[in-house]
C-alpha cells in the first residue's frame, strides 16, 4: 500500500503536467517580482515574492519534479544520456543554490575616501538597546516582511510593539508638559508657494528655530521678543533674559552704550539689572554672550543681547509665533499676524500663519507605504521604523533617527540597524570615477579605485562592472555610490560569498553538454539510422 502511494506520488510530481504547471507558476512569480524590483527595489520584491515561503517553496518542488522525472526513467538507457545529464545539471544548480543560502553571505560595505573601513552590513535588521547604566547591548533579529508586522516582545523592560519595513514620515502635533513656542506657516507669491514648521521645543528634534530659503532667513524666536522687536530703540539692541522670558531695549532701562578705542559697542549691565552680584557687559556687534568681570564669556548667565544692525544688510525674517518683524527701506517694520496674510517686502511673497502653539509640539509619526523606485534610488518609504513602549510612554525608533530615553538614573539608547560583521582586513576608497549620459546628469557609469590593507601589505584594485575584486573568498562588486557632505562621492560595494558557486558553475556545464547530446548528437544519430534503413529524410 505505502508502495503504491509513493509510485503514483512518484509520478505525479515526476510528470509532465506537474512540471508545466510549476513552470508556469514560477514564471508567474518571476514576472511579478520583476515588475514589483523595478517599482519598488530589490529589497521589496526579496521581501514579498524571492525570498519568501512560497516562492522557495514551489523552488523546492520544481527541485523534486526534476528528481522524479529522473528516477522514472531508471535504469539508464542510451538514447536518454543527453535527459540524464540535463536534470543532472538541474538537480546540481538547485543543491548550489540551498547552500548559498543556508551558508553564503550577502551584504555591503560603504567607503568614504580616505577613510578605511572594514565593517559589512548584512541585510538584515535589528533593533538595538543600550543600557548605559550596565553597560549591556541587546539585539534583536526583526522579522523580514514586506508590510507591517506586529511584535509584542519586550526586552530589558521595553516593550517592541511593531514593525515598519517601509515608511515615510507624518508631522502630528502632540501635547508636551513644558510649554516652548512652535508654529507652522504658509510663504507663497503668484508663482509659488512653501509650507514650513518652526519649533523651540527640546521635543521637536526634527524641527529647526531657523531657516534658509534662498536669499530669505527665517529665524523662529520666543514670543516675548516680538513686543521688543515693535519697540523703536536708536541703538537697534535688545537684551532678554532667557530665565524669565522677558526683554528690554537699552534706553527703557537708561544703560548707557559706549565705545572702545577701536570704535566697538560695548554696555554694561549692574547689578540691580542682573538681580546677582556681577556685572556683566556685551559687545553687542560680536556675540550675544555676556562678558564677566575678567572679560571673560560667562555662558551660564541667562541674559543674551542682539543687535538689529546685524540683519540689515541681507533678507531676514524674524517670527514670533503671531508677529513678525523685518528691515526694509530703512527701517524695522513689526506686523502681527492675522487671519489674512500678510505681505512681505521681498518678491511679492506672503506669509499666513497656520498653527501656533506652546502647549502641542510638531512631530514626526512614521506610516507605512509601499516603496516607489526611481532612477535605482527609493523616492518614498526609504524608512524603517519600529514603534517601541517605555514606562506608559511610546516611542517611534526609525534607521534615521535613534532614541535616548531617560527614566530616573536609568538611561537607554533604542536604534535600527542592519545586523554586520568586520572583514580580516581593510579597505580605503582612494578614487571615485562617474560618466554621465551626454547632456544630462544621470549616471552611465561609475567604478572605485580602493585600496587594500592586509597582512601581506597594501594593494590598490580598480573596481568597476563586471570588474568585482576577489580576495580571500569574498568577492565585492560596484553596487551604487553617494553624495557625501564634502561634495565629494562615496561608494557602495556589495560583498558576497557564495559556497555554491563551484557546484552552480558545474551544473550549469552539465546543462550545456546535455543539451548537446540531447538535441544534436541525438539528432545526428537518429538521422544516420534512417539512412542505413533507407528511409527518405
């Protein structure tokens, strides 16, 4: 009985019609994971078609209907040699496969010039958490899907809840206990138009207090400072005090300003305005930090100074949530915003106030998306992101960003990053060449110049397409290259090691010298035959 379910078993996935459809399945596949590599990258389609279940499981099939079609045509008969080897070949390509990916290598190293390295990421994430305090790192393998997973794992206290492979980012205003000033505002004229978000917040780290914008400089200040600003003052100063929020003009207060034998501004602040025993005093044309009594910078004291006449000369904007104030013909002009926008001087630009807020602050909230590929560079959902919980409060941890969370005494460091391991030796990119397509910037070509350290001493390879630098088993490839903050270029070369090469290769000869037999000398042969019998061709 066990017999017989194993013969029709046998010949069933040993057929012909079996072996169809499995071709037609993993043509299927191959279509689609083609079309999803060119929309969203490499990594999307591994995620979602390669290297998942059912693809390696319908692989594993097509090995057994290559495996099963040989053994039904046992014992050996000579006009099936050509067959034999054929599926021999096959049946070789498959087990090379199995072992490059159970025991090959897969990753990349990324090289600034001059700089050496040696250390190769994989493709595989972790999140990583730091306990300052014990001195203890924990690493976590993420799962390698396509869409959002959810977690629920908790490691040292912190609880991982999900996984975001690919995402971008949301701005949300959220609530926060102290209270910093944040807004958003709306600059547009007839022909364009930018939205942007200021913050003071210590929360709302991916906001700036100051932009640039062309010619145009915007610089977010606390809100008190706009009264001082509006307020008409000869020497153009303000000084605040950063403890109490509060500022004032020189002549409110009757400081005199004098100067020095090289003509320099300079005020001095008594100690009735200091409310401390010092005396401080500014050079007000040079920095905003307070001088002590030695003339030295006296950093802790809360007071700062600044002067107007530093931003006469180029577009500055200064906003203070609902005011604004900028120096135009001539003079300071102070505006509060309403409803309505308000005009600038500057190319007929406008401003409109969108949000301001003390008790909510502006920041980021990942969501996932699917990846969308252009010119081989992810243009959207190039983010990771993972979603941790500490003590009652949620955290967002992305690639880009890492998290210190602060409890008490106890200090932790949450990251994302791709799990790696350091090569035997080193190299340093000396040399980075790109051609581009005649009259545009898109790149036609790009190859490295590095340089390898090991024991044996330095050497110097040059590595391009179909140019990879082998060296003590690893083999590396030109994969892609960056802008870094230089201006210069840096490189990216995949590394690999691959086992199941020499076993590959052979199976692949295997398939050459089959197919020969199969299709010419058996052809030849049979031919020979019908002219010995005499029958016409």
């Amino acid at each position: 009985m066990k017999s017989s379910i194993f013969s029709k078993f046998e010949k069933t996935v040993g057929g012909l019609k079996f072996a169809v459809i499995l071709i037609l399945l993993f043509t299927t596949f191959m279509v689609v994971g083609t079309f999803l590599e060119s929309s969203g990258g490499a990594e999307y389609a591994n995620r979602l078609i390669y290297k998942r279940w059912p693809f390696m499981g319908l692989q594993f099939l097509m090995f057994l209907s290559i495996l099963f079609a040989a053994f039904l045509r046992l014992p050996p008969k000579k006009r099936l040699y050509g067959f034999y080897v054929i599926h021999t070949g096959l049946i070789l390509i498959g087990i090379g496969s199995f072992i490059t990916w159970y025991s090959g290598i897969d990753g990349s190293i990324i090289l600034t010039r001059n700089d050496p390295s040696r250390q190769v990421e994989l493709n595989e994430d972790i999140i990583r958490i730091h306990d300052t305090n014990k001195g203890t790192v924990y690493k976590k393998k993420l799962p390698f899907r396509a869409f959002t997973t959810d977690l629920n794992d908790e490691i040292a206290g912190i609880k991982i809840k999900k996984f975001l492979p690919f995402s971008d980012n949301q701005m949300e205003w959220k609530k926060v206990e102290n209270k910093f000033p944040s807004a958003s505002y709306l600059l547009f004229n007839d022909n364009i138009s930018q939205d942007f978000t200021l913050s003071l917040h210590p929360q709302a780290k991916e906001f700036e207090s100051t932009l640039t914008m062309g010619k145009l400089n915007i610089h977010f200040l606390p809100t008190p400072l706009g009264n001082c600003f509006a307020k008409p003052s000869k020497s153009k100063l303000i000084i605040w005090n950063l403890d109490t929020k509060t500022c004032f003009t020189p002549e409110e207060k009757k400081v005199a300003i004098k100067k020095s034998k090289r003509g320099s501004r300079f005020l001095a602040l008594s100690t009735k305005l200091t409310g401390s025993k010092k005396i401080i005093s500014f050079f007000p044309d040079f920095s905003p930090i307070p001088l002590d009594e030695k003339l030295q910078p006296f950093r802790k004291s809360p007071f700062r100074i600044l002067s107007k006449k530093l931003f006469e000369e180029k577009p500055h904007l200064f906003l203070f949530g609902n005011k604004l104030s900028y120096f135009s013909d001539g003079t300071w002009e102070s505006k509060t915003l309403g409803k309505d926008p308000s005009s600038l001087p500057w190319m007929g630009f406008n401003l409109k106030l969108i949000k301001y807020s003390e008790v909510e602050a502006p920041v980021f909230i990942p969501y996932y998306t699917a990846p969308i590929q252009e010119s081989g560079k992810l243009v959207k959902g190039g983010q990771k992101a993972i979603l941790v919980e500490y003590q009652g409060n949620e955290y967002w941890v992305t690639d880009n960003a890492p998290v210190t969370m602060i409890a008490g005494d106890k200090k932790m460091i949450i990251s994302l990053a791709k799990s790696s391991f350091l090569l035997p030796f080193e190299f340093t990119l000396t040399k980075f060449k790109m051609d581009t397509n005649p009259g545009t910037m898109d790149p036609a070509s790009y190859e490295s110049f590095v340089r390898l350290f090991t024991t044996d001493g330095p050497s110097s390879h040059h590595i391009y397409m179909n140019n990879p630098l082998k060296h003590s088993g690893f083999t590396f490839y030109q994969a892609s290259y960056f802008q870094d903050n230089n201006g210069g270029y840096g490189t990216v070369l995949s590394v690999n090691i691959d086992p199941g090469r020499p076993i590959k290769y052979l199976g692949a000869l295997l398939i050459v010298l089959g197919s020969i037999w199969h299709f010419v000398i058996r052809s030849e042969f049979f031919s020979r035959r019908q002219k010995l019998a005499g029958v016409p061709a």
